[in-house]
C-alpha cells in the first residue's frame, strides 16, 4: 500500500489539518502517517484553544521512522508554527526523499491580504526555502503574493477586470523561475465576478500548462477547506491522476459540502460536513 507523510497539527476541532487530511488520504486508498507539529483541543480560529507544541519531538519520528526503513510515496505537509519547524521538515524531506517521493507543500502564512498572528519575516525566509523543494504548492492568492514578493492590494485591484487570471498566471511563472525541480503552482480560493455572480476557482500553472476551474461562490468561507482540498490534490496524484483530474476530483468533494454548510449557516471556525460526502471520493 501506499504511504503519504501527514505534517500537520492535530486539532480536536475545526475539522482542518490531521482531522481533515487523514480520513481523505485513507479513502483514496493510501497510508495516512501522521506526524504532529502540534496539539490543540481546537483549531485557532477559536476564541480559545489549549495547545501543545510538538516542535520538539517532531525529530524523534523522523528518527524512528528512519531506523524502521520506511519509505514514502508522498509527503505532506501544512500550517508550521515556527522557522524552527520548517527546519525539521526540510530534515525529515532530506532523509525521506526518494525519486519518486511527491512532495506538496500548503504554504499557510494568511488569507484576504491579512498575516497570520505568529507570521514573521524568518517564517517567510523559510517557507521561501521549503517551496524549492516542492512539486506542487497550494497557496492562496495572499500567500502567492507573500512567496513571490508581489503587491498584493495591487493584483486585487485587477480582481474584476478581464486580464485577472493571466495576471495570476504571470506571477505563479515568476515564482516557477525559483524552484529547483519542475514544480506545479495550485493558486487555491480565487474569488471572481462576472456578470453580477461570483465565482471561487483553483488555477494551477506549469512551466508547460495552466488549467482553471470554478464554481459559483456561497460567499461564506470555512476552516479546513483548503486542507482537504490539499489532501485530495496529494492523494489523486500519488495515485497517479494528472493536475486537472484531481483539482476536478477535488472540486466536486467539496462544492456539495460547502454549499451545505452555506445553507445551514454553520459557524465557519467548525468546518463543512466533510463526513458524508467522503464516498464521493471512492
């Protein structure tokens, strides 16, 4: 069977990170093995969580998995705490790569032009360092501008207008320019309007292709989201899907459960109802 590395923080609530990664990763037929940077009784979209930093203990798995001769298809990893956490997957990336190890990289610094509370200019510095590595990155369009050193109030400023996503598409090249191997940049909750009704869209971009694809906006956001679209992407792709097939795979095991959420005017900080629709994935 295959396995995928799951770097990630576990939260009790919020369906997001491990909660949301590991039952994906398992429907699609492949070995979720986690490794927590963090533990916290709930995401920290909460008013208040109680948290566990695993910082410290992270190479302790990497050196047992190390002395068991495992080996990985894929490697995952999201939200990191801190530079120093970074530093421990650049390690864990060095001693488990193998030449047909995918690796993605959720480069999570921010969302809507804000920063996240602990972002600093070293966290940048190493997510810059750990995105080299990468084949595929799923930023969102404030991380993208983060990564790539773009202005982002300027490209928002183009969001309605025609040449939006070949802008888009020039500073996901830009960025492709920095990377050591062939890298596919998955720009994730691109949010446009046309004729009066918005859309929420993924463009993903190649140094050989570009594929969008969207779907009509609830106008409401939910945690965990992007993980799970993450971990679709990483799944189909271990499993051998080409870009397009599993941003569609991805896409159509989210829209239902987003839209649903939307109905039912579920507090965004809980996550969508993910649970149900998980045999969409079969």
């Amino acid at each position: 069977m295959k396995k995928i590395a799951l770097i990630h923080d576990l939260s009790g609530f919020g369906r997001c990170s491990l909660t949301a990664a590991i039952p994906v990763i398992s429907v699609l037929g492949i070995q979720a093995c986690p490794i927590p940077t963090a533990i916290l009784s709930a995401q920290t979209g909460f008013p208040n969580y109680y948290c566990d930093d695993f910082t410290d203990r992270m190479d302790y798995i990497t050196d047992e998995w190390k002395e068991m001769n495992v080996t990985f298809d894929g490697i995952y990893s999201g939200y990191l705490a801190s530079p120093l956490q970074i530093k421990k997957v650049l390690r864990f990336f060095d001693t488990f790569q193998g030449e047909d190890t995918m690796y993605l990289v959720d480069p999570v610094m921010g969302d809507h032009g804000r920063k996240i509370r602990i972002f600093t200019q070293e966290l940048l510095d190493g997510m810059k360092e750990l995105i080299l590595r990468a084949d595929v990155i799923t930023p969102n369009l404030t991380e993208l501008c983060l990564l790539a050193d773009e202005d982002y109030a300027e490209i928002i400023r183009h969001q309605q207008k025609q040449d939006y996503l070949q802008r888009l598409e020039n500073v996901c090249k830009r960025l492709l320019k920095r990377a050591l191997k062939k890298q596919i940049i998955i720009v994730t909750g691109i949010i446009r309007e046309e004729n009066g009704q918005e859309y929420v869209g993924n463009l993903a971009v190649s140094h050989e292709e570009t594929f969008y694809l969207e779907t009509p906006y609830t106008g409401m956001g939910f945690s965990g989201t992007g993980d799970l679209f993450a971990s679709v992407i990483c799944g189909s792709m271990v499993n051998g899907l080409s870009i397009q097939e599993a941003i569609k795979k991805a896409t159509d095991f989210l829209q239902e459960a987003i839209e649903d959420a939307s109905k039912e005017k579920i507090a965004s900080n809980h996550g969508v109802y993910f649970e149900k629709y998980l045999k969409k994935l079969l």
